[in-house]
C-alpha cells in the first residue's frame, strides 16, 4: 500500500511543481480558487425562501428533475459498460500499479477512492445552483449539501456498474440480452407508472410528477434508491434516507466482491477500457473529432466537398461532415432538445412558456458547448496555407456552430411558439437571441484557444472558459434587459442582446487572429 501513497504524494507534487514552473498556470488556478469560493459563499449566503409551504409545493418537482437526471446518466453508464465498459484507471495508472507488486484489492481500492474524488469535483456544479434551488424549490444550505451528496453518490455506483456489467457481458452476447431484458422490465415498469397516473388524472404534469414521486420508483434499484436517498435528506425523514442509503452501500460492496471473485480477469478488462479512453482523450485533445465516434456509421456515398472557394472551403466542409454524421444534419443532442421541447409544449402548456423553453435550451447550450470542428482545422496545415485573410478564414472555420444554432432554432421555437400562442416577434427574436449565444459561444472557444491552448490541466481551462463567458454575456445581458424595459418589448431586448453578442464574437475574432499565424502552437 505504500507504493501507492507514493504514486499519490508524487503526483500531487508535481503538479505544484507544474505550477511553479509556470506562473501564468498559477495566476489561472489562484483566479479559479477565487471564483469557486465567491460562488460557495454567495450560495451559502443568499437569503431564499425556506417556508415549509414553498417546499410542499416544489419537491416534487425536483424529485421528478432528480429522476430524469439520474435516468439519463444511468442509461449512458450502462450502454457504457454494454460496450466499452467503465474505468477508474488512466493508462499512467495501468502502466505503474499493474505491474508492481500490489494486491488486485488494494489497486481497486485507490481506483475507487479516484472515483470519490472526480465525482466531488463534477458535483461542484451543484453548489452553484443555490439560488436558483433557494428560489423555485424552497431548498436551503442542508438541501443543497444532500443534492451534492446523492449525486456524487449516484456517479461512484454508475461508475461501479458500469465495470460490473462489462466484466459479466464481455463476449457474451447472451449475457447482454439478459442484461438489456432488465432493463427493459424497469422501463416497462416506470412506463406503467407514468401511464397510470396520466390515465387517473388526464394531466401530463401531475401524472409525470406522481410517477416521479411514487413510492414503487423508489424501489428500483440505483435510480430509486439515490432519489429517496437524497429526498429523504432533503424533506428531513433521515430514516427512510439512512435506510436507502445502507441500500446502496450494500449494492457497492455486492458489485465490488463480484468484480473480485469474477472469473474474468479484471486487469484486462480495466486495460482495454482505459486504452479506449486514453485514445478517445487524446483524439478530441488534438481535435480530431472523427477518432472519437464510430467511423463505420458515417455514410459516404459521395466523395468531395463540392462548393465553396478559398476560407469558405471549411464551412461548406464542416457542414459535409454533419451530414454525414448525424442525421438530417442534426446531431442526435439538437434531435432529443426537440422532441422534448415540442412534447413539453403540447403536454404542458399551461405550465410552461416560450421563453422557459428558450431559457432551459441557452442553459444546456451553454453546459454543452463544444470545441467545434475548428480546433481540428488548426492541427493540419491547409488553414494556415491558403493565402486569405486570417481574420476570414477563422470566421468561416467557426461559422457551422452558428449556422448549427440558427437551424435547430428554426425547428424547436417554430412549432413551440405556434403551440404555446406567442407572437410571431417573440418567436423570432429568441431564434435570434440562440444565433447570437451560438456566436459568443465559439468566439469564446477562441479566446480561450488563443490564450490557453497550451494549459495541460483542462479542468483549469473549462472552469476559466465559464468564467469569461460569464464575462462576455454581462453586456448583452445587461443591454437586452434595458431595452426591454424602456420600450417595454421582450422582442426588442432579445434583438439587442444578439446584436452584442454578434458585435462581441466579432471583436475577439477580429482580436484572435493571430492565431493562424502560429502553426506551431500547442493546442492540446
């Protein structure tokens, strides 16, 4: 065991070393330390409403919030663990523990306590949500802290069954029909649940918050289990929450003497998963967006890119490259934000609006935002070789984002808006609004490439990329609510906030073009 607290001491000092060694690293990690601990303490500290009577009123709401959470990131753990299985370890940790003499049970024993910590670290995000949770769902200091909790809980135990269901299927097609025949009885049986509500009360609200707030969802192993855990913590029943909580303990330490009286040899399960993830990192480090999906899917039944002439040549290239893989141009995310959005808005339309659903969609577009195509552009050489100008050719190498927001605006605000009755400005000016974030957005990404691009820590660099985008959202923010309110138009804010926005993409583009100049950059 003492090789590795080694292996941690080390690691720990040399990213202080790494720090010293680079003081612009420094100044980033002692600003980002800053920014968690400002946002800590504003949550903490904001005043909320606590009333017992704003609790009543929204816990099942949340409780329903919680389900589709822990729904959506149960499926993504177990299709992982049906194909490529989960691991705890990088290939440093397969290249230095594997091979010296360390029991098997002590190697699994710091994987976990690795998975402890990373799940913390991902469950920081929830903190941040105080005000917001203080403010809908009447959730204090102590119910923020069991959210933080049942969630980091709930990653540990997606993470261990995702290794158990590898370790059992692997090679066993028939072991994974089982597997999925499960699955689908907890489907069918959530399905039910939610049928039978709808059919009592011919609401699509309440029988989506009964179904959710059911004492039978509560039984279903992992995803029942955290919500009452964390529920219970948060309306003050400890009994039932300590109860669950034994559950899911006892579910751990199940899964875990299976992995290590499995019959089937555990390391080579761990290396071939982490082999895979090594790989997948090191693509979308290096941008090279195709190694991290399956080439086999991708349609190619006609060759060449077709239009486009000199710095628009990566546009109509980027667009070629959707097409081919996703599907009517879409990707399946943009897909699954639509078919939700206009199920929302026919199924509950006395409860929401159009701008709840264009809140919820910037939100998750903002959580979301990817890289672009554009980073894998600057790993070849062709953008740096063609004699235009850089301040072009970034544009049209960043413009398919964009153009991605203003299509997918078009088939999610159109039907919603006619559903929900909102005035045809309304409509088109939150389509408006979703060009403008999509441009900031990616001109975001390009600052943060330009001054970043070389900071080996990526959890630096994302924390430090919301921390500017916050910035650069303020102007337009603070521009659309003042227009808005002197002409009393929503519409009118919602012009104008794009247009900032638009005018600020422009200026950090128009700043960072100097970025093509330097081929040799670092951009992992």
């Amino acid at each position: 065991m003492s090789s590795i607290f080694y292996l941690w001491k080390t690691t720990f000092k040399n990213r202080l070393l790494d720090l010293k060694n680079h003081p612009s690293h420094l100044v980033v990690t002692i600003l980002v330390i800053l920014f968690f601990g400002f946002a800590l303490v504003s949550t903490v500290f904001t005043p909320g409403e606590d009333t017992p009577l704003a609790q009543i009123q929204n816990l099942p709401l949340l409780g329903a919030i919680l389900i589709g959470l822990f729904l959506f990131l149960l499926v993504t753990q177990i299709q992982k663990g049906l194909s490529s299985g989960g691991s705890f370890f990088t290939m440093a940790d397969v290249n230095l523990l594997f091979l010296a003499p360390v029991s098997p049970r002590k190697i699994l024993a710091y994987g976990l306590a690795k998975q402890v910590g990373m799940s913390l670290l991902l469950g920081f995000f929830i903190l941040f949500q105080g005000t917001t949770l203080r403010t809908i769902f009447g959730v204090g200091t102590p119910g923020l802290i069991a959210l933080f909790v049942g969630y980091c809980l709930f990653l540990v135990v997606g993470e261990i069954l995702a290794l158990a269901i590898y370790s059992y299927t692997r090679g066993e097609d028939t072991r994974r029909r089982v597997v999925r025949a499960v699955l689908y009885c907890f489907g069918f049986l959530m399905a039910a649940l939610f049928l039978t509500s709808l059919f009592k009360t011919q609401n699509f609200y309440e029988a989506l918050l009964n179904a959710a707030d059911s004492s039978l969802m509560e039984y279903i192993p992992v995803l029942g289990w955290t919500k009452a855990f964390t529920m219970g913590l948060i309306a003050g029943n400890f009994l039932k929450a300590l109860i669950f909580l034994v559950l899911l303990i006892a579910l751990i330490g199940l899964i875990i003497l299976y992995i290590c009286r499995s019959e089937s040899d555990y390391y080579e399960d761990v290396l071939q998963s982490a082999e895979k993830i090594y790989t997948t990192k090191t693509a979308a480090k290096d941008g090279r967006i195709s190694d991290t999906k399956d080439a086999s899917k991708i349609s190619r039944k006609k060759t060449g890119i077709g239009r486009g002439h000199g710095a628009s040549a990566f546009f109509f290239k980027h667009l070629l490259e959707n097409r081919r893989s996703g599907y009517l141009f879409l990707n399946q995310f943009t897909l699954i934000c639509t078919v939700v959005a206009i199920l929302a808005s026919l199924l509950a339309k006395e409860h929401i609006s159009l701008m709840l659903i264009f809140g919820m969609l910037c939100y998750l577009q903002v959580l979301t935002g990817a890289m672009g195509r554009w980073v894998k552009e600057l790993t070849l050489p062709y953008i740096y070789m063609i004699p235009q100008n850089p301040f072009k050719k970034l544009v049209f190498a960043s413009l398919e984002s964009v153009v991605d927001s203003f299509v997918s605006g078009l088939i999610i605000f159109i039907p919603c808006g006619l559903i929900l009755g909102a005035p045809a400005a309304e409509i088109i000016a939150v389509i408006a609004a979703r060009v403008g974030l999509a441009a900031l957005l990616s001109a975001g990404n390009i600052l943060i490439e330009r001054i970043l691009g070389n900071m080996q820590s990526k959890v630096l660099v994302v924390t430090l990329y919301y921390l500017i985008l916050v910035v650069l959202l303020i102007p337009g923010a603070i521009a659309g609510v003042a227009v808005g309110l002197v002409a009393g138009n929503l519409a009118a804010g919602l012009f104008v906030d794009c247009a900032v926005n638009v005018v600020i993409a422009l200026i950090i583009l128009a700043l960072c073009r100097n970025l093509l100049h330097t081929m040799e950059m670092n951009i992992q």
